[in-house]
C-alpha cells in the first residue's frame, strides 16, 4: 500500500500534541512519523535575535510551505527526508542540525498552519482539527511558553494579544472547513480517538 499523510492542526496550545501522543501509544511506532510544523519556520539567520521576536509566528507566511510539501511528497513516494530542526530559544533554526526521517506507513503532520496550504492539504489520506476554548488555550500557550521556552509572562501575554489570538481569528480557524474530522479538546474525547484509531488501522492494513 502507499504511505498516507494525515494532518492534525488547531490553534496554539489547543491539545494537538494531546492527541498526536494519544494516537502513537496506541500504533506501532514502526508503522508512523510525526513532522512538526514548527521545525519548518522560514530560516531568519540573516536577522538580528531583536528582528527575529517581532517575527509574526502565527501567520502563514512564517512557515516554509514549498519546503514542508517537497518533503512530504517525498516521504509519501517512499524517500527519505533531512527536516529542519527549529530552536525556539533562538528563534531560528538550528544551523548544525537536521531531523533525518525515513518514509513509514503513516506519516502525521502536526501544526497550527497544517490545513492552510492547499498543496499540503490535498495530500492528506486523513484532515483533523482539534478544538480548545480560548482561556484554555490562552493559559495552556502561557504555561508552556514559559516553563519550556523560557518566555517571560510580559513577552507571552503581549505576543497573544498582538500576533496569537488575531491570527488564530484571522487564519486558522477557517482552516477548520477542511477537516475531515473536528476533535474538541478542553476536556479528554476518548471516543473521537478510538473512531479515529480504527480508522488509522484499517487505512495501516489496506
């Protein structure tokens, strides 16, 4: 059987490494990637570190979509792929660091932008949403900015107001009308991951 890409996108902080988590311990891992659209943010070397925190993340022209839809259909043709490595102390990517992937049966793209470029989109055997409250996923983003990627309160709370919550409005949340299915996430949904587990293996057996 051919690989098969299946995209799972939401706004920042709305559970979709919750629910990537939830699908992998239940695969064989042999059998899945998972590719972060994160690691595929536009290289900023040739901006100063201040230029690079003024960068709008959430937009789609932050992410390397030509890049992120090259590798993809080569890890769906069965090639093997060096992905970026993103670095958010620094705001770049790493320039001694690459992610060397071999192709599997599935692969799982995760991003915030994941359902935005049609290109992309039309490659995915499978298109989730996953759907968070605001608050929730305002405190949730505020939490782990600043226990893993040593944010302060000030810097998470205005880059929310300023850049987060208006592209989220603005963006990604039209993304969801191309979801094949839409998993709400402020609490756990084991049932929406069980239909969707099925429908992973049966896809995994052919």
């Amino acid at each position: 059987m051919e690989n098969i890409l299946i995209i799972v996108a939401g706004g920042s902080a709305s559970g979709k490494t919750t629910v990537v988590s939830k699908l992998m311990k239940s695969l064989n891992y042999n059998d899945v990637n998972v590719i972060c659209e994160d690691n595929y943010y536009k290289d900023q070397s040739n901006l100063s570190m201040e230029e690079r925190k003024l960068t709008n993340y959430d937009h789609p022209n932050s992410i390397d979509d030509d890049l992120l839809y090259e590798d993809l259909k080569k890890l769906l043709s069965g090639k093997e792929i060096e992905a970026p490595v993103y670095d958010f102390v620094t705001h770049n990517r790493k320039a001694d660091e690459v992610l060397h992937i071999t192709p599997k049966k599935v692969t799982i793209l995760e991003g915030i932008l994941a359902l935005y470029d049609e290109r992309i989109r039309d490659l995915a055997e499978i298109k989730i949403f996953v759907e968070s409250d605001d608050d929730i996923r305002f405190i949730r983003r505020l939490h782990r900015d600043i226990t893993e990627r040593g944010r302060t309160l000030e810097f998470v709370i205005k880059q929310y107001l300023d850049t987060v919550k208006p592209m989220y409005d603005a963006y990604i949340s039209k993304t969801k009308k191309y979801a094949d299915i839409i998993i709400p996430n402020d609490n756990y949904n084991d049932i929406a991951l069980d239909i969707l587990l099925a429908k992973i293996k049966e896809i995994i057996r052919g």
